[in-house]
C-alpha cells in the first residue's frame, strides 16, 4: 500500500468580481435527473432574506464587482425575486440562472420595464437551462412539458429585445460544435438567431461518482468558477454554488469576513478543475 498523501490543492481567489446568490437552495418547479441538487423530500421555504442580501451588497467591494448571479434551485420562486433584482441592478448587471418555467410574455414584458427602469446602464440576461435540442430526450433529463415551457419562455424574452443564454448539460457527452450547431436549428426555427455566445456547454458532473484530485494540473493557473466569485446563501458564503450545501465549501459567515483561500477536497473538485472551465458563470 502506498503511503504517499496526496495535499488538497488550495486555489486562491484573485478578485471577487462575480457574485452568486443562491436565492433558495430546494425550492424548484422542476426535477430535473441529473441536477446536482440533493432535495428533501418536502418543500422547505428556505429563501434567502432580503435584508441578508441587502446587507451583502452594502459590504461589498463594489469597484471589483461585475456580475450577480441569481441561482437556486429555482431563483424564480423566490417570492420576493423582483424586489431582489431590482436590488442586485443597482450594483451591476444581474444574471438570472433559470429553467424559464414562470417565464411568459406578461413576465417578459414586465423584466423589460425593470431593466429600463435601472438608469445605471445595469443589464438582466437569462441563462435558460435547456439540455438537448430533441424534445423527447430534452424532457427524459428534465421533466415531461420542461422543453415547451423553455423554448416558449426564450420566444418571450425575444419578443421583449432580450438576447438569452442556452445553457445545455452535455450529459450525452455529444461533440460540442456538433451539439451548439443542432441548437443553432432550433433557434432559427422560431427566428431567433443566434451566435456562439448565445450557448454555454457545460459537462455533466456526476455527484455519485467518486474522482480523486489530478497531480498533473497547474492550480495556479485554474479557471474555474471559485476563482473570481463566491457564493452567497442562506448559510453563509461558499467557494461555488455546487458546494454550497456542503460544508467542504463554505468560506465564512458573511461577506465582510471569508477565507479567499478554497482547498479543493471534494469529488465535485477533482471533476471540475479537470474540466478548468467556468460552469455557471460566462467568461468576462
Ligand atoms: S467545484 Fe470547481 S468551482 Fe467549485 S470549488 Fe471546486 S474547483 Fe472550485
């Protein structure tokens, strides 16, 4: 047996440009077979106060900060969501992470009028979780009706002059060109036309699989999510919002006191900085 200990590598957070606020971590409208999500059996309404993210944006180093996201589970079932992003507009443009499904054109229409409102020149874009252009498989990964719903709440922020984000789980592992050109159909089918940045692949990372911690990559030079943002909830402030229920991630209690140093010491790690690729953010 070897006797070599293998050190968690620690990653250093350079600049806290990106926020996440995990608006709810369980609550969700969907249920989706492969999300990283672990649900409790009963609806829980664990969302995040307002006044806790208030507090977070007063205390943060606003000259840094570039983007919020707004992440769940589901952040639109926050029931305060639009008082909290008009909230998150006065301090940059703000990113809502969502599978669409309260997105209509009454809804559309209605975040158009927020985004005008802001005279910051704060913008809302909507990375729309949508994992395979063919409808029956679409809806075998998240639910049956989950593709209609997402592709008729894109046609609403068209509609409305927003430019959405696909967000798509590669979890057939398809060629990634191949994968955004069959999307790129799609789009066009209902006259949205689109361009490379309108598609953001990320792979399927699997939460039961066990992976050990690659030797063979530069930490240093990592570019994965933990080194340009944290994660806000509930509980405190995380590394990620894919560690944000697990202990190993979290990094303080509140904004104004949180470690910047991350140690890479889960499953979720060794997958993700093999990949070394933003999974929720868009590179800036
Ligand atoms: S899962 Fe990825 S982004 Fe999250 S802490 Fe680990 S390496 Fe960083």
């Amino acid at each position: 047996m070897s006797n070599t200990i293998i050190k968690a590598p620690c990653v250093n957070l350079t600049k806290l440009e990106t926020l996440f606020i995990e608006m709810t971590a369980q609550n969700c409208n969907l249920k989706c077979k492969h999300c990283y999500i672990n649900f409790n059996e009963k609806k829980v309404k664990d969302f995040i106060p307002i006044e806790k993210v208030k507090q977070a944006l007063i205390n943060i180093n606003k000259e840094d900060l570039k983007y919020i996201y707004l992440t769940g589970a589901e952040p639109m079932m926050h029931p305060d969501f639009n008082h909290i992003l008009r909230l998150c507009l006065k301090y940059s443009s703000v990113i809502i992470n969502t599978n669409a499904v309260n997105i209509n054109d009454k809804k559309a229409r209605f975040l158009r009028k927020v985004e005008e409102e802001n005279n910051l020149g704060n913008e809302i874009i909507f990375m729309i979780s949508i994992d395979h252009y063919d409808e029956k498989e679409n809806d075998l990964l998240r639910g049956r009706g989950s593709y209609r719903k997402a592709v008729h709440a894109i046609q609403s922020l068209i509609k409305y002059d927003f430019n959405p984000i696909l967000t798509i789980v590669n979890y057939q592992n398809m060629n990634e060109g191949e994968l955004i050109n069959k999307f790129k159909e799609l789009c066009l089918s209902f006259n949205f036309e689109t361009t490379d940045i309108n598609f953001k692949i990320i792979p399927y990372i699997d939460k039961n699989k066990e992976c050990e911690i690659s030797e063979n990559i530069d930490y240093d030079k990592l570019n994965t999510d933990c080194t340009k943002s944290r994660t806000l909830t509930l509980n405190g402030i995380f590394s990620c919002p894919l560690l944000s229920s697990d202990n190993r991630g979290k990094c303080g209690s509140d904004i104004t006191d949180f470690s910047t140093k991350n140690y890479l010491e889960t499953s979720y790690c060794a997958q993700c900085s093999a990949y070394n690729k933003k999974l929720f953010s868009f590179e800036l």
